[in-house]
C-alpha cells in the first residue's frame, strides 16, 4: 500500500535543505547550454524547470561514463594492486522521471547477475530516487508501451505529481518512509488530490506482448535488419544517453611502472565492439549491430533476466543523428508477423 | 518533388543506379536519411529545408558500398563532399550520380566528377548569426582562455564518436583513437581522452574539411565542434590556398609540400 501525502511546492526549498543537513547530497536535471544533465543541485531554483525530459540519464550516478577499479604499480616485491578507493556519499536523485526510476532495476540485473559488481553496488545502495511524474511528454515518449506510464511509481522512493501548486507524494518503499520522515512536517493529508487528472498523455507505440513473441524469431530475417540500419552511422549516442545501457570495456591505462585498469562505458553500435583477436567479426555489418541492440533489450534481458532492457524514455531516438526512432522500428517489428 | 521522384525511380529502374540516398519523412515532424532500393517506394523521397543531413557520409558506409552504385541528392554540402572524396581518392569518376532538385521543381543529374565541380558554389555564410557570434567571441579570449573554453566545452564529450560517424571525410578504416598498440589517444572519456580526440579530429580534418557542421549536429552534448573547424578551414586557407570541397583533383594542405609554403604558423 502507497501512502499519500500531499506537500506545496513552496516547501521544495526546506524539503532540500532538510535532506542537506541530513547528509544527503542532491543531484538534480540542470541546464548547461541547450543541453541539460543530472548535476549537484543547492536549492530547486537550481533545478532545471519545464524539462519533458533530461539530455543525458541519471545513470552515470551509478555507473560513471569511467572509473578507475584499481591501480597497480611495480614495487619491490612485485605488482602491487591498490583497490581505488569508495568514495560515494548518500545521493537523492531528484527530479528524475519515472522511466529512469524504473531504469535502475535493468542495471541492478546486470550488476548483481552472476556476480556482485562491488564498484556499482556501493554507489548504487547509497542512491535514493525522487522522481517527479509527468505532465507533459513529445512524440518519442514511449513509457507506455514498455510496461511503464507518465505516473508510474515502480523503482521510485517518493513519487511527486504536480497538482495546482501541490505536489501529491507518493510514498512507494521504506526508503520513501525515511525521505518522508525527514521532513514530515511539510506533509499534510492527501485527500481530494486527483493524480490521473495532471498526468500526460502517452499513446502506445506497439504492443509489448506481440513485440516478445515475434522478435526471437526475427534473427535470421536480414532484410528487416538491413532496411531498419542502413541509414544507422554505427556512433555510440543512442547508447550514451540511455538509462538501461550497461555495456563497458575495460582498458589498462599504464606506463611500465604502473597505471590503472579503467571501465568506461562501451556501445554495441560500434564496428569494434565485438571485432575478435583474431580478425573475425560475429557482427560484422550494421544490420547485425542494430539487431544485437533491439534483442539484446527485448529478447534477452527479459528471457535471461526477467527484466525489459528499455525503459521508453526516448532519449536514444531524439539523440540520433539520423533520427532511427527505436519505437518506431519495433512496432514494425511487432507488427510484422512470425 | 515529383521531378526527384521521377528522376530516383527511372535510375531504380533502369539499374543505372541500385540505391537513391536523399531525405524521407521523419520523426516529430523532421526529415531524415533514407535509402530507396524499390523503384515503388520512391514516393517517400522529400526535398525541403528539413533536409539538413549530409548524406555523402553513406557514400563510403560498407553497407551502402554494397549495394552498388549509388544516386544521392546533392545538396551543395553534399557536392563538395564528393569533390574532397575524390581528390583523396576514395571516389572515382562516374563513382556516383547526383541528383539536384531545383526550385521549379525538376531536377538536375550529374553523371561526372567535372560535371559536379561545374555545380558547386564556394560556401559562403555557413555558419548561423548565433555561431558567428559564438566564433567572434571565442576569437576575443587570450590563448588561455580560449584553452580553458574548449576544455570546458570538451569536458561534456561522451566519446560517442557521432561526429566522427557522421562525417564524410572521416572515413579511415582504422582510426587512431582505435589503435592500442601504441595507445595514441586514451580511451576513457576523461579530460585528457577527450582533449586528445578531438584535438586529433581538428587536426586531421584540416584543409580537408567541406564545413557541413554535420559534427556539431550530430553531437548530443551540443559541442560546437564546427566552430573549431572552421577557424581551421580558414587558417589553412590563409597559409596555403585553396579551399576544401571545390575540386576533384586539387591536393590538399595535409598531403602537400611545395618550397614556397609559408611557415609563419610556427610560432
């Protein structure tokens, strides 16, 4: 059960200077030119306002465009490793949408698969999510179509729908409560608050269900591959700014006496992302390329990981330079028949 | 339209061309590139003034490669492209027909490199008031604060490679920033990884580069790499003539020792 509160916009100030002093440090969307991104936020007014939705995704909170993982040096008794050293604080992301809140549970699935990704796991536990639901949404907005919606409160802590100028606060985990309980005074009773009535519209863009059952058996049409990517470049940015890509390459930066073994983030889109030793390419051309990427979200994340790999921000598709519209091209392929 | 169409569906037809690269209807109300292979999609072609991409950047594309020969509508960033393509040789005569719609609605072929030297104006005004305002700016700051202004514009670099991706004369089969043994340029989108791609791309796109600013429209943090080129464009013209993009045999400052070449750049 989500317990509803409601909060004046007004009190957003004192909200933050209540979680400050609490320890927490508040990343927030802020403009920076035409572009905006999550960045250390003092008060709202530094907030970016009026946003449909960020440039880049929050998930560089948690997984860093590149870290460093460890270094290593030549000592007197050999290579000497130094583990790098844990340095995140408590960090509220506010602000958020609900597709990037609910993003962080494809991340969790990778990072805690087979192993647990100690690097991730230690930025990741120390994460709470704000998110702010939507009002407004443009023409790549697909939320909708991938088990999400403008209001959702799935992988949010505390939930805010605008409402006149209340927020309505949806307290949806015991993080929630704790963020709630910070600052309890600012909450008053939520009763006649009228949350479906501020959220924006979403139109379905293809059905889930029918996508699932047709994709696996899509592998072996390459003329569906091939007219989707031809115009596809083969650069990174639909990978970079998405909140669910987790992809990374790990490189030694190093001199011969010692250096660093560095992740950074890596992109399925580029001719060298899976070019063997030996020369060989198993996705050799584009089409390839572009296939691996719409199955490896909708095939095999939810067939391996019980997860959908796409949150349908739309952030890949505004952010192509040749505009391939990501649900545009699944709902061709939902509604191509088996 | 029609006239491109038309034009676009006799060369499908005829298998005088395999493939028409030009514009098609896109997303939020944009255009985008498309590449008609079926003489009955033709009508999917447009031609307006949402058609901002430089769509010689497929010329090169191994996937476009092969599918034959190609028909591409020729904007003019589109035909200097073509020339500095072939002045490197990476595209021969008759390689490519161009296809330039008009403005009484029917449309000029260009079957030859000549031919499309024979269309292509020097470009003028290529950058918007605003970008001009932002280059007279950057031309104002001393040398460290012109430093610090493309390192901070740097620091937003995603290593996404966009603008490499899609830039038409950035085409080598292997790049630099992909060489690992040396690692010329680190990997990591940190501050020295980002200054030393894109101080390579600048450098490498010098003389050379047709001012498409497709890298500055391709960029999703918004980088002005243009500017940056720009500045070099004009730079190497000083020094050495010539300007990129206007003929198909011209050598350019890169590939180009003469004794009579200034050397007042080394300072």
């Amino acid at each position: 059960m989500i317990e509803q509160k409601r909060m004046s916009t007004t009190s957003l100030e004192a909200l933050f200077q209540r979680y400050k002093t609490a320890g927490w440090w508040i990343l927030a969307p802020r403009a920076e030119g035409d572009i905006t991104t999550f960045g250390e936020v003092d008060s709202p007014g530094d907030v970016a306002a009026g946003l449909i939705q960020t440039t880049l995704s929050p998930k560089s909170a948690v997984l860093p465009i590149w870290e460093e993982l460890f270094r290593f040096r030549r000592g007197e008794s050999g290579i000497e490793v130094v583990e790098a050293a844990e340095s995140s604080v408590p960090t509220i992301i506010f602000g958020l949408r609900p597709c990037d809140a609910r993003a962080f549970a494809a991340l969790d699935a990778v990072f805690t698969w087979d192993s647990q990704d100690e690097p991730y796991l230690a930025r990741r536990n120390k994460v709470a999510f704000v998110s702010i639901a939507c009002n407004q949404a443009d023409d790549y907005c697909f939320c909708t179509s991938t088990g999400g919606g403008p209001g959702d409160t799935a992988g949010s802590d505390l939930l805010l729908t605008g409402v006149g100028d209340e927020y309505l606060v949806e307290v949806v985990t015991e993080r929630g409560v704790e963020l709630a309980g910070i600052a309890g005074e600012l909450f008053g009773p939520a009763e006649g608050m009228d949350k479906a009535a501020h959220l924006a519209s979403v139109p379905v863009r293809f059905d889930l269900d029918r996508l699932r059952q047709v994709l696996p058996k899509t592998f072996d049409r390459e003329e569906l591959w091939i007219d989707q990517s031809l115009r596809c470049l083969g650069c990174g940015a639909c990978a970079y700014v998405c909140p669910t890509c987790v992809c990374f390459d790990i490189q030694d930066e190093a001199t011969r006496h010692g250096g660093a073994r560095v992740r950074c983030w890596d992109s399925c889109g580029f001719s060298l992302f899976t070019l063997h030793t030996s020369g060989h390419n198993p996705r050799e051309v584009q089409s390839h390329r572009w296939r691996q990427r719409v199955m490896h979200k909708f095939a095999y994340m939810p067939e391996r990981l019980q997860v959908l790999g796409c949150v349908g921000c739309g952030r890949c598709s505004r952010a192509c330079p040749v505009d391939m519209n990501l649900a545009e091209h699944l709902a061709v392929i939902a509604e191509s028949g088996e | 339209m029609t006239g491109l169409q038309d034009a676009a569906r006799d060369l499908l037809q005829s298998g005088e061309a395999a493939v028409v690269i030009g514009f098609g209807g896109g997303s939020a109300g944009g255009a985008r590139p498309l590449m008609v292979r079926d003489p009955t999609s033709v009508g999917d072609l447009i031609f307006d003034d949402r058609c901002v991409h430089n769509l010689a950047v497929y010329l090169l594309k191994p996937e476009v490669k092969s599918l034959g020969k190609p028909a591409i509508v020729g904007t003019q960033a589109v035909l200097r492209s073509i020339l500095q393509l072939a002045s490197e040789q990476q595209v021969k005569d008759r390689d490519v027909i161009a296809l330039i719609p008009e403005a009484d609605g029917g449309v000029r072929r260009l079957e030859t490199l000549g031919e499309i030297e024979g269309a292509v104006s020097k470009p003028d005004a290529v950058l918007s008031p605003e970008e001009q305002n932002c280059l007279d700016e950057i031309a104002s700051l001393s040398r460290e604060e012109r430093w610090r202004f493309w390192q901070e514009e740097f620091s937003r670099c995603l290593k996404c490679y966009a603008c490499r991706a899609a830039c038409p004369m950035c085409y080598c089969s292997q790049c630099i920033v992909e060489v690992n043994q040396p690692q010329w340029i680190p990997v990591p989108a940190h501050p020295l990884g980002n200054m030393g791609w894109h101080l390579v791309r600048a450098m490498h796109l010098a003389g050379r580069c047709v001012n498409c600013g497709e890298c500055a429209r391709a960029c999703p943090v918004d980088i002005p790499l243009n500017l940056l080129n720009q500045v070099i464009e004009k730079e190497v013209a000083e020094q050495f003539g010539g300007k990129a993009g206007l003929s198909a045999t011209a050598s350019y400052a890169l590939s180009t020792f003469t004794t009579d070449d200034k050397d007042t750049f080394i300072r």
